[in-house]
C-alpha cells in the first residue's frame, strides 16, 4: 500500500473509530447529562434571539405571595377563594379550567362546607374543570372521599398532576397517559393534566392504536407515552393572574376585567411557591427563580399539544451521518492543512455544527450538539497524535536525509535556527583530505570485467568505511569529490575538547589510511581559519568550508606521490599536536598558490611501516 492510500486509510479509521466512540459514550451518565445540557441550550438560545412567542389561548392565575398577603387563611383553606376563581372564570368565558392542585385531606371539620363549596364550583361550571391529584398525597382512601376528588372522578375530570423527571431532575418530558390495561374491561388509562385538558378543549378524547397515542385522527410523536415538551420560554412566559387579584375582581363583579382576562382561554390554576417549582431547561443556579412553577410546566405541555410543537429525535440515519460527516471534515482538515489554517477551519466547523444542530431545533428535530462536538473533539485529538507521530517520523526521515547528504551540521543548524539562510561564520578548523590511489585504472579495469554496478558497490563500502572512521573521531565529512572526501574537525564538533580537533583529525586520517583494504589511501591536513556556513541562493544552497586551509590540505594530499608517503600533514597541524602524537619532519616543499615553502610532516608510524615494508 503506498503512503497515500494508506493515509487515507487511517483518515477513514480514525473518522469511523470516533463515531463510534462518541456514539458509545452517551450511554455514560456524564456524557448523558452533557447531551440533555446541550440540548437546554437551544431553548435558551432561541429566548435570546427570538424572545417568547404570543400565547393568547392560556393563562394562569397564581397563588403567589400577593395571594399569601392578601388571603388570611393558611394555603390549605384555600378551597373557597379557589371555588371562587372557578366559577368566576367559568362565567367569563373560560373555555376549559385545570386545576394543578392536590386535594389530599378534608377541611370541613376546621371549615364548615368548604370541601363542599369547591366540588359544587367543579360540577356547576359552565367550563369542564380538570382536577389533578398525586398518588402519593391521594393514595389514601380518605382522599378518595372528598367531594372535588369524587365529583371529578365520576365526570372524567381526574387527571394526575405529576411532573416527568430526566436522570438529573430536569423536566424536559412529560408522560400523557398510563400504560394501558390488558384487560378490555378495565377502564381507560389515566391521563396527565396536560392531556385531559388538551381533550376537554378540543372536544375529542385520544386513544391508542397500535403503540400509538392518536388525537383527532393525528399520531403524537411519543416514546414510552412520553411527549418532549417544547417550552415557549422562560419562567414567566405565560400570561399570569395573581389569584387575589382575580377573586377581588369577582366579588367587586367586574366582569369585563374577568373576561379580558380569560374568556375562550385556557385557565390554570397552580401555585407559584418555591415548593411547586422545578428545573426546566432555563435553570440556572447562578439566577435567581430561574426555575419554573409546576402549573407553567403543565402550560407548555397544554400548548406543545395543542399546536403540535413536537421535538422528536432524529433518524438514526441522520445521526449516524452527521457524525461520521463532522468527523470526516475534522480529520481531513486536521491531518491534511497547515496549523495556520486548520485552526479556523475547525472553528468554522464548530460554528457550522452548532447552527446545523439549532436550525434543526427549530425545525423541531433534535440532534445532539453535544455528541457531534464530542465525536469532532475525540477525532480531533486522535488526529493531532497521528499527524504528531507522522510527522515526527518525517522529520526523522529529512533531518536524516540532510545529515546524509548534506552533512550533520547542517542538519544541526536547521534544528537549532529552525531556519533555512545562507550564513556563515569563521572557524580555526583541520581540514582532512583523502584520495585513492590509481582508482581511475581500477575503475576502468573493474567495470569491463564486472560492470559500473560493482565499482559503485566497491566504492559505496569504502566510503561507508571511511565515513564511520571520520565519525569515530568527532569529525564532519563534508563532502565526497569523485574518490576522495574532504572532512572538517573544529571545536564545534559534539563532543570536541577546545583545541583538540588537529590531534583528532591526525588520528583520523592515520586510521584511514592504514585501513587495509583494496585500494590505497593517501590524506593531506592542514590547520588554520575558513569560513563555514550554508553557501549558494535561495534555490540551491550547500553547507562547506570555504579558505585558503581548504586549499593548501588538498594540495597536501597530492604531494604524497611525490615524496612516496600516505599522509603528510603541514606544519601549522603538526605544531598543535604536542607530543600526544610522534611526527616526523619531511622536509619544506613549494606548494603551487604559496610564496614561501610549506614544512611537510607525517606520522612516525608510518614512516617506521614503510621502512619495514622496504
């Protein structure tokens, strides 16, 4: 597989492997609770830019703490201001009247006729009056005696008040009805209070069909009989009535008010106190009464129903392919663009992800924000470690590759400057030279027996031995030049000693060329300044060493035929050595470029084997 396709390849694992990942996790609280907060957002986010929308057809009267001022009697004895309200609304005009109460103990023994005066409002309303109850305040057969709980029961007028609760206390959904009996005979199931009084105002009850809860011939997207309330705003949204002011109204008979106030509506009775509130998708516990009454809960329900505001979850199809679209996007810009711009390019796909997701809300569709941004997260980071390691080894492969062909020390400059100039600077350096000896003959001998594959065999092995020998002794080969290699030691060199680099490229250079081998090698050495740096143009450029030094070594090791020697080193080398290396003086020869003669030195070993070999 090339490396292409096998980017690829891996872009597609990586892209698959976090939707996976993503798609798993939701089943973990932490990251189901991040998904339910991400899905509030959008009801804030639609309160902020759009503000909330006109509900003409609800209102609620509220006992609130101007109720609590003005009432003398305790919450519990309310039942003759509440039968007041009612058979108040439903002379104005109120089309149906739910009460969010729960009428759990009698108080005609602590106020005479009261239980009685509420359930004769409840029967003699001219408006149906849907009474809620709570099982866990009604489970008593008590309760089951009070007249209001009796006459609503026998008028199909009961409903239970309960809220629905998500994992984390939320109320985000509510169930309409119980699941149904088995039984044929049993009577139907029961329904919330948001249900029952959607029923009432439309004059039609729903049924099940098929797992199916069906109003007016219309399917309600539910699961488990539970419908996704979608709430108009925030606490507050609902046009709300102080119970006080709308008794006082009543007895001082001013019925335009009163009709203003709710005729053809939807009346709700509830309680505005902390103990009757909840935390909808506007909770904040950074605001104060940020948390919405139960009786607005139940009205957003009433209007969710009644203007089919459904928010049903995507296809899976659909989720399935935004996060594998969202991850894709991530990897390929991530792994393929420049940092510069895969920055943005990430950013513009969160934004992209977050109004997608919303225009969706809207739409009344819901996919998670928080799960496709999760997805994009985990594939993003997967993709950063990749394109780490990819290009870690990339950048191992071509500072290797200019180290092998250019040189260590340019690959070292390039690290360190993390830059690419044409500069130099001016160093003492020993400049080494070495050539074989009669190579053209051997090239042209071995090349018509063997062929040019051979000789460049032969010639790659002696140079690779030759290299490893110049690399032992701390030193730079700079250069190859046809046979021979031109090698740099200075104090620069990793590892050096100040002032070492003659005695190390003398010891170099006496290992080279006593190497046995097929060929025979000769060095020249001289000491002394050169400029070193990256010579050229911003199109070709080369590290070397440019001087005289340079030079006069390459002229040194061409004197070695001449005085039948196989190195010889000059006098400026030869005089930095101190006695950590027995040379011997040769004699003073003329170098072409020179004005005066030029003392030849060599190593005393090899003087002493070559008088042997004599």
């Amino acid at each position: 597989m090339t490396r292409k396709w096998r980017h690829w390849a891996l872009c597609v694992i990586l892209a698959i492997g976090s939707v996976l990942v993503a798609w798993s996790l939701d089943e973990v609280s932490f990251f189901h609770t991040l998904n339910l907060k991400a899905y509030d957002a959008h009801f804030v986010v639609r309160n902020y830019l759009f503000g909330p929308p006109p509900i003409p057809n609800i209102v609620l009267l509220t006992g609130d703490q101007n109720a609590m001022d003005i009432f003398p009697e305790p919450l519990v004895f309310w039942n003759k201001h509440y039968a007041a309200a009612i058979t108040a609304a439903g002379e104005a005009g109120a089309k149906v009247i739910g009460l969010d109460l729960a009428f759990g103990i009698p108080i005609d023994k602590y106020e005479k006729d009261a239980d009685e005066k509420l359930a004769g409002a409840v029967s003699s309303s001219p408006a149906p009056v849907v009474v809620g109850y709570v099982e866990r305040l009604q489970s008593n057969k008590t309760a089951e005696t009070i007249p209001i709980n009796m006459i609503a029961a026998a008028l199909g007028l009961a409903a239970f008040a309960n809220l629905t609760s998500d994992s984390d206390d939320f109320s985000r959904r509510q169930e309409l009805m119980e699941a149904p009996s088995p039984k044929p005979d049993d009577p139907p199931p029961a329904r919330c209070l948001a249900m029952r009084i959607v029923e009432k105002y439309l004059g039609a009850d729903a049924e099940i069909r098929n797992g199916k809860i069906m109003l007016q011939g219309r399917a309600i997207p539910t699961q488990n009989r539970t419908v996704t309330i979608n709430y108009a705003g925030g606490p507050g949204t609902f046009t709300r009535v102080s119970l006080a002011d709308f008794v006082a109204a009543a007895e001082a008979g001013d019925k335009a008010k009163l009709r203003k106030w709710v005729q053809g509506k939807i009346v709700l009775v509830g309680s505005d106190f902390v103990q009757d509130r909840y935390d909808t998708p506007f909770f904040n516990p950074l605001i104060k009464h940020s948390d919405t009454a139960g009786v607005e809960v139940h009205a957003n329900t009433v209007r969710t129903l009644l203007d089919h505001l459904y928010l049903v979850g995507v296809p899976q199809w659909l989720r399935l392919l935004s996060l594998i679209l969202a991850t894709t996007v991530t990897v390929l810009v991530s792994t393929s663009a420049a940092a510069s711009r895969a920055v943005p390019l990430i950013l513009l796909e969160i934004i992209a992800i977050l109004i997608f997701t919303h225009f969706l809300f809207e739409s009344g569709l819901i996919l998670s924000t928080s799960e496709l941004l999760l997805a994009t997260s985990i594939c993003l980071v997967f993709s950063i470690v990749y394109r780490f390691a990819t290009e870690e080894r990339r950048g191992n492969l071509f500072r290797s590759a200019v180290a092998l062909f250019v040189g260590k020390k340019a690959a070292t400059s390039i690290d360190e400057t993390e830059a690419i100039a044409l500069s130099g600077k001016r160093l003492e350096v020993t400049i080494l030279f070495t050539d074989i000896r009669c190579f053209t003959a051997f090239t042209e001998d071995m090349s018509a027996k063997e062929g040019p594959e051979a000789v460049v065999q032969i010639l790659n092995e002696y140079m690779a031995a030759m290299v490893a020998i110049i690399v032992k002794h701390r030193g730079h080969a700079n250069k190859f030049i046809g046979d021979g290699i031109l090698a740099i030691f200075s104090d620069d060199d990793e590892g050096s000693i100040p002032g070492d680099h003659p005695i190390r490229a003398v010891r170099c250079a006496t290992e080279i060329v006593t190497l046995p081998n097929r060929f025979e090698t000769g060095a020249g050495i001289h000491t002394g300044p050169a400029v070193v740096g990256n010579v050229g143009s911003a199109d070709k450029m080369e590290y070397t060493v440019l001087g005289d030094t340079v030079n006069l070594a390459s002229r040194l090791e061409s004197l070695n035929k001449e005085h039948h020697t196989k190195l010889l080193m000059s006098g400026a080398t030869q005089s930095r050595l101190g006695n950590q290396v027995e040379t011997v003086y040769l004699s003073d020869a003329p170098v072409r470029g020179k004005a005066l003669p030029i003392s030849l030195y060599t190593v005393a070993s090899l003087v002493a084997k070559a008088v042997v070999n004599a």
